[in-house]
C-alpha cells in the first residue's frame, strides 16, 4: 500500500534538476538574503512591497519601501536598469510579492521574489527594525 507521498510518483531526476534549479531563478530564501548583507554582498536592492504603517511598524534592515500598487517607471528611476530587486510581504499568506514581481517585470526589471517574507524572516530568527516613529526593535 502506497502513501499519499508516493501515489504520485516522483518526477525523474532529469526533470526534477530542470524544476528545481529554474525554481531558484525566481526566488532566493530569508537566510541567503541575511547571509548577503551580513557579508557585505548586497548586490540587489531587499523591495518591502507593503503599505507604508507596516513597514513602519517592522521591517528588515536596509529595506526600501515601495508598496507593491505604486511601483512604477518614476519610482524607480533612481535604480539603473540593471538593478535586481528582491522582493518581500508580509508572508506566505501575502500575494504582494507576486504582484510586486510581476510590475517589476513588466518594466523590464531583474526580480526574484524571497519566499516567506516577514513570517520567514521571524521564523528563521532574524530581527526586524522598526523606523523612527516607532523606534524599536523588533523580534
């Protein structure tokens, strides 16, 4: 008798290597994005696409706030063509990072989207900060 896991079988290794390495071309992970910065190898800009409280209220270090409904040409024209972005929401509950992604790819933009948002962020133990008007930091 077959598990639920195994009724469907498994793909073969060929295929599976095909998926899982395109897979990585559209999302990186929490820990790799602080691994990143915590080097000093930030070659992309963190893009938190939530509305301006939350990010106010908690968001990751270094991040920039463009919310995922007004990301256009004019907001990012200080960022040359080139530039990757890394996109972020709330969590795997949120869309925003599909929506965020799909903008930026209509304007021509490099985008992966890190998978988990806040939730994973928090999960895998990392700090968030709090801006100014909420100066605190968060855990």
């Amino acid at each position: 008798m077959s598990s639920s896991v195994s009724r469907v079988s498994a793909a073969p290794s060929a295929q599976a290597l095909a998926h899982f390495s395109r897979q990585l071309e559209f999302e990186t992970d929490c820990w790799d994005v602080n691994h990143a910065i915590g080097n000093n190898r930030q070659d992309f800009v963190l893009l938190d696409v939530r509305g301006n409280e939350l990010f106010d209220k908690g968001h990751i270090e270094g991040a920039v706030n463009i919310a995922h409904s007004r990301l256009n040409e004019k907001a990012l024209v200080s960022y040359p063509i080139e530039t990757l972005f890394v996109v972020y929401c709330a969590g795997p509950h949120c869309n925003g990072t599909e929506k965020a992604a799909i903008r930026l790819a209509r304007l021509g933009r490099p985008v992966k989207k890190m998978i988990g948002g806040i939730t994973g962020w928090l999960d895998e133990g990392f700090d968030l900060v709090a801006s100014d008007n909420y100066a605190q930091t968060i855990t």
